[in-house]
C-alpha cells in the first residue's frame, strides 16, 4: 500500500498511479488527516484491498506543492547518528556499539516540495530511510519489528554544523530542529513493498550533482534492531518517526567542507518511495 497526504487529505495511491480519497470513499470511517491514520492502522489494512479497486484521478495530475507530510504531527521522533559506518569514518568517530538516540522536534518537520530558509551557521544535508511505527509496543523483538512498521519514506535530517558543535556537549537536537529541517515524502510505502526492505537505494544531489547515494543494507543497526533496542526502553507509539540514519557522502566530511547555500536546489530520493525537491533560501 501507497500513502499520500495531497491537500491535507489522506490519500491511496493505486498500483496504477491514480489516488482515492480515503475519507470520502469510506463514507467518514476515516479521516481526512493521515496522522490519524496510524491509531488505527489495521483497520485501515483490513479495508485496503476494497479502496485499490476503486477508480481514482491520475497521480499525475497532482501539483508538488499539494504533497505534504506523510506524517505531519508524531508523537515522538528518534533520530540515529552514525549509522552507517563508511559515515562515522568520515566523521572520524568510531562505529557505534549501541544506538545513538537524539531526536528532531516536530516544528522541524515538512512536506517534499517547497522552499528551505537557511538559519545563520553551516548547514548540512543527511538523506535518511524514515519508518512509521504503525502498531506500537514495548520490548518489540527484532524478528517482529518490521509489523509494527506502518510504512517507509525518504527524509533529510538537515544540520546545522556550526550550532551542533559549540558548547560542552554536543547539540544535535537543536541544530537539528530547525523550521524545515526535517522533509518527508512523497509517499509513505508498506514494507511488503519492496522486494527487501532492509536494501533500498536512497540518495540525495544537490544542483544536479549526486552527493550521496547508499544502500540501507549497509546500516549498522538495521530498522529491525533499532525498534528492538528503542522499545526496550520506551514504548514506542503509532505514528512515530524514525530517522534512521545517513550513508557517507555529507558536507562536513568532504575536502574542502561544503554546505548547502541560498539558490541551491536539494534532490533527494529513495527507491520505490519517490524524489523530494527542495530549494534552498537566504533569510529576508
């Protein structure tokens, strides 16, 4: 199954490209805002097959700036450093044994299409696999945890170098946080998908220049591990977030370090999920 949130509304997107309205065609059952959607996300699989016969307008026709967030408003949102370990190499910090956990606040969040102001300081790209906890739960096991995943899409964990390096101790969520700092979309995707969920392409360009592209195999902790060892020590709930990490290629660890600047276009994308495109703006 393929999720949208076009107009604000929770939207299916059939195997041939058209969408359906969800609310509308379950007469109210559900509604229209896709948060919603993940408290109640078996029976939303229950009434899927019935909602893909169901003849829709064509994808196609739909303007980028109607995409919003697939998950808009989460609970909570986790966030996993070092994930990959060509990426701690190029940050000079050795892999991780355990998961390293910060989070992005949900103000930080948006859509796949629009414009990106730059705070003052160096800010940085990061393409992430992003999981949607569909059936939550405490001390999931790894082998269980992909049917608690609602759906997989692509995001940018945006940094801001500068601000999440100064002080005493390292402030990722801040410099993380930034209004617009955490892209998600275009469509959320069940797992069943995808012919592996645990190796998918993901990558990102920025003015036509690929600089990362990765594959989610190559995760330290694959999406398995890193729902076992979060809800070991906190439940987690539908409609949570997970970014899970960015393969090598970032800003910071390159010779000469570069980011991102006003007038820049950000492409980003995954496999079977879609392409996000964001443009880059100077504050007024």
């Amino acid at each position: 199954m393929r999720l949208a949130n076009i107009t604000n509304r929770l939207t299916l997107v059939t195997p041939n490209n058209e969408i359906v309205d969800i609310s509308e065609e379950t007469d109210g059952t559900f509604s229209p805002a896709i948060q919603e959607c993940y408290d109640r996300w078996d029976e939303l699989l229950e009434v899927s097959p019935s909602l893909h016969k169901v003849a829709g307008k064509p994808l196609s026709q739909v303007r980028p700036a109607d995409f919003g967030n697939p998950v808009p408003q989460p609970r909570q949102v986790f966030a996993i450093g070092l994930n990959y370990a060509a990426h701690a190499a190029e940050a000079s910090l050795p892999v991780p044994e355990d998961l390293t956990v910060f989070t992005k606040f949900v103000t930080a969040l948006t859509g796949p299409y629009g414009n990106i102001t730059l705070p003052p300081g160096t800010v940085d790209w990061e393409v992430e696999l992003v999981a949607v906890i569909g059936r939550g739960g405490k001390n999931v096991a790894a082998e269980a945890a992909w049917d608690h995943v609602a759906g997989i899409s692509v995001g940018q964990d945006l940094s801001e170098r500068t601000r999440q390096s100064s002080g005493p101790a390292p402030q990722y969520s801040l410099a993380k946080s930034h209004p617009g700092f955490g892209p998600i979309g275009p469509l959320l995707v069940t797992p069943d998908e995808f012919d592996d969920p645990d190796n998918i392409e993901l990558g990102c360009a920025i003015n036509g220049e690929q600089v990362q592209k990765g594959h989610t195999s190559d995760m330290v902790f694959p999406v398995p591990e890193i729902i076992a060892r979060l809800s070991t020590i906190t439940p987690l709930l539908p409609g949570d977030v997970i970014f899970t990490g960015t393969p090598p290629g970032v800003g910071v660890g390159r010779q000469p370090q570069r980011f991102l600047s006003p007038g820049d276009e950000l492409v980003t994308y995954m496999r079977g999920v879609g392409e996000m495109r964001h443009q880059i703006q100077a504050r007024s």
